[in-house]
C-alpha cells in the first residue's frame, strides 16, 4: 500500500479573509471528515516549512511578494474585492507554499509515495504579479517551479479539477514545455478565461490544455474527459512528476459551480491519476487544496480524494442523494469539440 503524507499546521487557521467563502473552518472539516472515515490515522502526518522569500521568487515578481509582506506588515488590506490580506497573511501564505515544498520534497526523498497539501490560502488564481480569488501566492507553481529548479525534472503535469479556471497557472507556464497544464472548468464563471484555443506559447505552445465545460456535466462527463483526452495525452507526455490542484468546488452541493460532481466522482478521478502516475512516474503525485467552498462536500471530496491517493479501500459517498448520473447532449457535444481540437494538436 502506498505511503501517503498529509501537511498541515494549525497555523493555516491564521489567514482570516473576515465573512468570506475562504474561511478557516474549511480545514477543520476536512480533517473531521478524515476522522470520520478512518484515514487521519492511515496518514504520514507531515509538518510544512516555510517557503523562502527566494523559492517564492521563482514564480512571483520580488515586488509583488514585497507588496504583500509590508500588507500585512500594516494592518492588511484588499487586493481586489475577494481578495484579503489580514495581518498573518503573509507569514500563513509562505507556509501554504512551504507546505507543498514540504510534500515535493517528502515524495522525492522517498519518504512518502504521495502526498496531500492541507493548506490555505489556495494558490491557483495567482499570477506573477498578482493575487486574485482569494489566492495569494501560487502554491503549485512554486511547487513546479521548484522541481525543475531543483531536481532538474523536465516533465510536469498539473491536472487542475477546481471548478474555475487557473488563471495563474497558466500564465505562469505559458511559454513552459516542462510542465504541461490540464485544467477542466466551468465555462463562463470566475475568472471568465480558459478558451480551449490557449494552448500555450513558444516554446510551450501545445503544454495548455484547456478543457472548459457546461452546467452538469456530472461525474459521466469528466469520466469521458479523463479516458478519452487527458490519459492519451499523458500516455504521450510521459510525466515525471503529477500535482492534483484540487479544488472541490465542482461538487453538486457546493455554490460556486454547477458542475455537479459527487464524492464518489473526485475519488474516481483520483484513481485515474493515481494509475498514470504509477504507469509514468513511480506514484509520485501532490495534491494541494485549491477551492471548494461547502463545508460538508469540502470534507467528503477530499476524504475520497485521499482515500484514492492511498488506496485505503474506504466506501466514500455523500450523504446528500446526487443528481442523476447521465451524460447530456449537450455536454457531450462540447468535450467531443475540446477532445477534437487537442487530438490534432496531440495526434492520438
Ligand atoms: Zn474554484
């Protein structure tokens, strides 16, 4: 049975947005939902470093992360209107980074197979020079940036199943043929981007796959999507190395999408990463908390998530009855048009 490791720190409790759908109590109930279902035990429990103004930098401008050290050297402030930086932000958002540092360096000592990144603030709205959506500092673009920098990897995947478009981390890697970006999105809400013709630039012009979706696209749809567009794609790309940004705002019960995702559904897309990753790059994936939003379908998602990343063979479902399971037409209309463009781009 792999090893799996959890990072997380009370500290991340810190980072206090006021009345806000990024609240701290989102942890607690993820950690109450491991309990619940037996895996906080199963767990190598991991404590994150803080990240280093230096690794910050090798994703985010040195004035920006300046800008938000003095923020919240003074009192805090608004980055733009979902965005807070409350006075601990700062410190709490270098240990967000630190914490899946923490998870990329314990999986490539061997320590653990895999690992979950408990953190917050999430990361994959922030860009360069900018926080946005409640993200501060890219906590997966560090963590890829890193495993370039210093293990020399050259094959990256990121699979991004947050509800929204990662802005962030597509501007980052735009131009980047070593780390390949997935994103599957609602289309049409926050942050309105993600068109299925951004594919990349320059060098990494064919390493952005966007992969936007309807309303109830459902746990059929995103089957579809992983068998028949991101495993012929990886099979191609060969990672060396998979971060899950997981967001679980996708879920049918939570109020930010209409997605309609179940539990069962995040576990399922879990195991297809967790066979990839076995197939190319000997287990080794990280995961790091991106959104998700209802407190309840928060802790059963990522519950299933990690029950997969360890195969602990628990029954995860939610307790809420979902909505019907089926493909719709228009739907299916819509991913066959993104796996169309990426098949010639791609050529499987
Ligand atoms: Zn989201």
């Amino acid at each position: 049975m792999p090893r799996t490791g959890l990072v997380y720190h009370t500290d991340y409790l810190k980072h206090d947005p006021g009345e806000h759908p990024e609240v701290r109590e989102r942890l607690g109930a993820i950690l109450d939902s491991l309990d619940k279902f037996g895996l906080l035990d199963e767990l190598e429990h991991l404590t994150p470093r803080r990240a280093t103004e230096e690794e910050v930098a090798l994703v985010h401008d040195p004035a920006y992360i300046e800008k938000i050290s003095r923020m919240a050297a003074s009192g805090g402030g608004m980055l733009d209107e979902d965005t807070v930086v409350s006075p601990a932000t700062y410190e709490v958002a270098m240990l967000a980074v630190g914490g899946v540092l923490t998870a990329v360096e314990k999986v490539m000592a061997g320590e653990v197979d895999n690992a979950f990144a408990l953190v917050r603030p999430p990361g994959h709205h922030a860009a360069r020079g900018r926080g946005m959506g409640f993200c501060i500092f890219n906590n997966i673009a560090v963590g890829a940036s890193f495993l370039l920098q210093r293990y020399g990897l050259e094959k990256i995947l990121i699979v991004d199943w947050d509800a929204h478009h990662g802005d962030g981390l597509q501007s980052i890697f735009y131009e980047e043929p070593r780390v390949l970006y997935f994103s599957v999105h609602q289309d049409g809400i926050f942050p309105y981007k993600g068109w299925i013709n951004e594919i990349g630039a320059g060098p990494g012009e064919g390493y952005n796959i966007n992969v936007p979706v309807p309303k109830g696209t459902s746990d059929a749809g995103m089957y579809y999507i992983f068998t028949q567009l991101l495993e012929p794609v990886v099979e191609r790309y060969k990672p060396q190395f998979i971060f899950i940004a997981c967001g679980t705002d996708a879920h049918f019960y939570d109020y930010l999408s209409n997605l309609e995702i179940t539990a069962a559904g995040f576990g399922r897309m879990t195991r297809h990463v967790m066979d990839m990753a076995r197939t190319f790059c000997q287990g080794r994936v990280v995961a790091a908390l991106e959104g998700g939003y209802n407190l309840e379908s928060l802790g059963t998602s990522v519950a299933a998530v990690i029950n997969e990343m360890g195969s602990f063979g628990r029954d995860i479902q939610d307790s809420i009855l979902p909505p019907p399971n089926i493909m719709r037409p228009q739907v299916r209309l819509r991913i066959d048009e993104a796996i169309q463009f990426q098949r010639r781009i791609w050529k499987f």
